[in-house]
C-alpha cells in the first residue's frame, strides 16, 4: 500500500481507528490527525456458497477476525488504546444477520448482499404493484439485493425462529449493528443499534422520517422487537468493553459506499464519488431532500453527522467493471496482468470502432434488465486486441456517464467534478477517458483508502477530533486530476454509437419465469 507510513513520519498521536468490515475480508486502518494511514492490518474470511446463487458468511469468524486485526493494526502502529479517540465502522451493506440476544449465538450464516434466494419472495411481495411497492417510502425498488427479504426468509426457514423473535429473543442487524454489538460488550450489554445508512438498505426504513417503517414491517413480515435502534453516522454509540481499544468510544457507522463518499468530503449538493472496483457505485450527495429517481438510481442516505438534518444521495451501480478486466486476463488470456490493459489499449488511437457491452449477468443502473447479456459490436477485420481493450476501458467510462445523466435527470444537478477511488483509478488512460466521456473534471485523492478514511472522519467529528466538516476539506488531498481533451462532436457520435451496442444486448435470455 502506497500510503501506509510508519508512525514515526508523523509524531505522535492522538489517532481514530477504523474498522472496514467488507465483502471479502475486514481490516482495521489506524489514521492520524492529518488523514494519513499510520498502519493497516486485513485478513479475508470464507466465502460459502451452499447452492448456486447463494452466498453466506459466518459472522463468529468475521467478528474473530475484526478482534485480530484491531489488535494487528495498534501493534503496527505502536500505540495504545490511550492513543485512540474514538473508533469508527464502515461494512459491506445489505448483508443481513440473525442473532441469540442472550448468547451472541448466529442462528444461521449471515446472507451476503449478493445473496438472491429472496428473488421468489420478492415478486411475491410486489403482487399486483411489483418493483415499486415500497420505493416511495423507501426509495428502493424490491429486489433480493436488500435486507428486509432477507430477514423474511430466515424467519420463514430457521425452524422456531419466528417465534424466538417475536418474543424478543433474537436480533438483526447489518453487519455494522453485529460488530458494534460485540464491540461494546456482546451479550453482556452491547449496544443494539444502526445507523441512517445502513438502515436506507434494508427496505423498512421511513427516507422522510428516518423511522422504521410499521406498514412495511407487517407487509413483509418482520417483527419491530429484532430491529436496532437507528441513530445518526456520527455520534457515540457506546465504548468498547474488552480487547486491546477498551474503554475507547465507537463513534461513527457508514455503510461502505457512503463512507466513501464521506471520506472524499463530497458535503456539497451535485459532488459525486465513483468506487471502482469489481463492480463500480457512484453517489451524489443530493442535499437535505432525497430525490426520487425515475431514471434506475437509488435513494439513499448519504449520511447524518450528530443532531443535524440528515444528507441523501443518488446511488448508481455497474456490475461489471474491474471484473471484465480480470474476464480478458483469467478467461480471455488477452493480458497476462490487470496493469497490461493500459499498455495494450495505449498502442491504438481509438477503439476502432469496436463496443463492449459488458451485461455478463443483465445490466444494472439504469436499465436493470436481467434479460441481458454481454455483446462486443462493430467487429470489422481491422480490429486488433489492442482494440478490445480499448473498448472494454471505454466500457467502464461510458456506464459511468449513463449514470452521470440519470443523476442529472433525476436531480437537475450538472455533475461538476468526478471524485474516484478504488483499484482501477491507477490505470491512467482510463482516468482520462472518464474526463472525456463525462466532459468533467476526474480527481484521485491523495489516499485512496476513501471508505476507511469516511468512518474515521465521521467518529473524530462525533468526539471533537476534527471540528467540523471544513476541517475534513482541509484535510482532503488531491494526487491527480484530469480534464476532458475531447471534442464535443467527437463525444455526442461515440456515445450514439455506445447506446445502440447497449440496445443489442437486451432481451438476449427468454423469459425464464
């Protein structure tokens, strides 16, 4: 990691821990006053698929594993929990747990947000209204992506659970509630509570009075005694009891993609973030109203620091993003490394005329049409490899200014800088292909870390560490920036072109219903 430093770079303390607990391992970030990382511990934990389209996670495992790596990362740095103001949580979203209140005892594996065993369930639930049954209260349409299906189905298929909850025996929570809960002592007075975030995920939860919602609740058929209190992303929740950060206080939670557009300090109306990874998010903080999207987007919370009025966002996600770049090295063999794209792509001038619509498993915002499969068009004998890969960097770019609009769209917000972050903003070429594409400003910060760097910028507020939001501004550096090189005519007919490659992808599978 380009950022991590030792903590004699940078003097002595105070510091802010966080904890990321993510989809595929959970690392604890030690950072300083400045916004700088001082040590980074990480361990992955198993990913169990019992049945294709299933995914869970053991959450004693995940919780074990948060303990060692809060302990690795104060070890690294050489400090203590003296040294420590405050605690911050940022987590994968959606994924949906159940637990004993008197035990601590999962009473099954955690289901991942990528989990789509309530996909039944769902189209149940829409009757005779379908996607948008609950979207006006909720701002989500009804897909197995979110946690309140999830919570149903466990109910439904633990023999007894139902009636263990109703009589208050059991709890739920996203994995931000799990690991606050154990943090702050576990069966032996954990604090039961989530945060404004991670709430606007689960589909029962009011966007306009930030309250459970009572109608929803019975309609999918949870009952209120499992839920966590909801509380703002920036307060303190409770202190940690036990383990190396005893006493210090748990002060901010985040669901990840929110962190991250926390950590890149987009606090004002029409700033957006885009995590590239995997798959990619972008949010845009859409100020003091959430903004119904009818162009594919999510509303959703962007975050609410202490007793002030909470901040909503428009979120976007691609599902294929970093994914068909290790699909040309892993499947394809056309690269032998994730950095070779960008050496390959960098020999032609354009793409040649060939488009990669990437709709490996349907496309996401803002068609969400399953029926979708992946095509590459205008293929002519003139094209090479080196083509393709310009194509399927341009892919990432386009998706992300199909989302660009539909924020505009939705918002009446102009888009006026691209914040990014996440592994592929090291590739160069496509950084500038964004600008392009987007006619707008691309800037990487100085540490990439956005997500970690959110939570610990969210828990120093709630305990003083930073005074308020501009001190975070302050704080907020920029390694490199981009600006659109491409002609107006030039963007209007590649993007025509990109849109009808869209078109040919749709209505590929019948439908299997």
């Amino acid at each position: 990691m380009t950022d991590a430093h030792t903590t004699g770079s940078h003097g002595t303390g105070p510091f802010i821990a966080a904890i990321d607990q993510g989809t595929t391992s959970s690392r604890c970030i030690v950072f300083d006053k400045d916004g700088r990382i001082v040590s980074v511990d990480q361990k992955e934990h198993e990913q169990i698929f019992p049945k294709p389209g299933w995914v869970e996670h053991d959450a004693s495992e995940i919780w074990e594993n948060v303990q060692e790596v809060v302990a690795g990362a104060i070890v690294k740095a050489g400090i203590t929990s003296a040294d420590v103001k405050a605690i911050g949580i940022t987590n994968q979203r959606e994924t949906t747990l159940l637990w004993d209140r008197r035990t601590g005892e999962p009473v099954h594996n955690a289901l991942v947000w990528q989990d789509t065993r309530t996909d039944a369930l769902c189209r149940e639930l829409g009757r005779n209204v379908g996607q948008d049954r609950f979207r006006r209260e909720t701002g989500l349409p009804l897909a197995s992506y979110f946690a309140g299906p999830k919570v149903r189905w466990l109910l439904d298929n633990v023999e007894g659970l139902r009636e263990r909850a109703e009589a208050g025996d059991i709890l739920f929570g996203t994995m931000d509630s799990w690991v606050i809960w154990n943090l702050t002592g576990g069966a032996d007075g954990g604090v039961h509570v989530t945060d404004v975030t991670n709430a606007s995920r689960t589909l029962l939860m009011n966007l306009h009075t930030m309250t459970w919602d009572e109608k929803i609740l019975s309609s999918i058929g949870i009952p209120a005694a499992v839920l966590p209190e909801i509380r703002s992303s920036a307060e303190v929740y409770g202190h940690a009891k036990g383990g190396v950060l005893d006493g210090v206080p748990v002060a901010s939670a985040l669901g990840d993609q929110q962190a991250a557009l926390f950590g890149q300090t987009c606090f004002a109306e029409g700033e957006a973030k885009s995590t590239y990874g995997t798959g990619t998010f972008m949010l845009m903080n859409t100020g003091g109203t959430p903004v119904n999207s009818y162009n594919g987007l999510l509303t959703t919370v962007g975050y609410r620091i202490g007793d002030e009025p909470p901040v909503y966002a428009l979120e976007g996600s691609i599902a294929v993003t970093g994914s068909l770049v290790q699909w040309m090295r892993d499947q394809m063999g056309l690269i032998k490394s994730a950095a070779e794209i960008e050496t390959l792509a960098s020999t032609v001038e354009d793409n040649g005329g060939a488009y990669f619509v990437p709709a490996f498993s349907g496309l996401f915002a803002p068609y969400w049409r399953p029926d979708a499969r992946g095509v590459i068009t205008g293929l002519t004998r003139y094209v090479t490899k080196a083509h393709i890969a310009r194509a399927v960097l341009e892919a990432t770019a386009w998706q992300t200014r199909e989302i660009s609009d539909a924020m505009t769209k939705d918002s009446g917000v102009e888009l006026t800088a691209l914040k990014v972050d996440g592994g592929m903003t090291s590739n160069n070429l496509l950084m500038q292909t964004l600008a392009d594409f987007l006619d707008a400003p691309v800037v990487r910060p100085m540490v990439a870390e956005t997500t970690c760097l959110g939570a610990a910028y969210a828990a120093g507020l709630a305990v003083g560490f930073w005074p308020d939001t501009d001190a975070l501004r302050a704080n907020w550096r920029r390694a490199a920036e981009w600006t659109p090189r491409m002609d107006a005519d030039t963007r209007a007919r590649e993007y025509k072109s990109w849109l009808k490659a869209v078109e040919r992808t749709m209505g590929w599978i019948e439908n299997e219903e």
